[in-house]
C-alpha cells in the first residue's frame, strides 16, 4: 500500500501501476530437520518440483495444492496459463 501510494503522490497514473505477488517459494535441505528455524543450516536445494522442475524453487500451486490447503490456487494458475 505504501509503495503504491507513494508513486500516485509523485504523478504516476494509478492506472499504469502494477503491483506483483510472488507466488513462489524456495525450498532448503536442512542439516538437521529438527532444527529447522530462522537461519537453521542447510546443506543445499529442496527437491524440485513436479512444474518448475528446478531444485530449490517451487511454485504456489505445487506447494499447496499437494497438501489439500487452498485448492483455489491450481484453479487460478491453470487460468492465468490458459489466457492469451
């Protein structure tokens, strides 16, 4: 909200602003799993996933969708990659 305000008070068109969400994540291999807090060790990459295919990163849908959290994310995704 800051930022987006910030920028219409220095005469930017609220219309040609964009404000992104990232909807992804990174993924570690922990050192120990049952030290897992804020700068607990790692000691590389996540698994990749079934999508990104790339290890460390997983995407909204991939994390959440597998664990029954928000099904509402696959469907947003699939419409966004659909779209022309």
């Amino acid at each position: 909200n800051f930022t987006m305000n910030y920028w219409k008070e220095k005469g930017a068109a609220s219309n040609k602003l964009t404000m992104g969400v990232p909807l992804y994540g990174q993924a570690f291999t922990l050192a120990d799993k049952n030290v897992n807090g804020l700068n607990a060790k790692a000691t590389g990459a996540g698994s990749a996933g079934q999508y990104t295919r790339q290890a460390g990163f997983l995407a909204y849908y991939e994390y959440f969708k597998p664990r029954g959290v928000d099904q509402r994310a696959a469907v947003f995704c699939a419409k966004v990659e659909n779209e022309p």
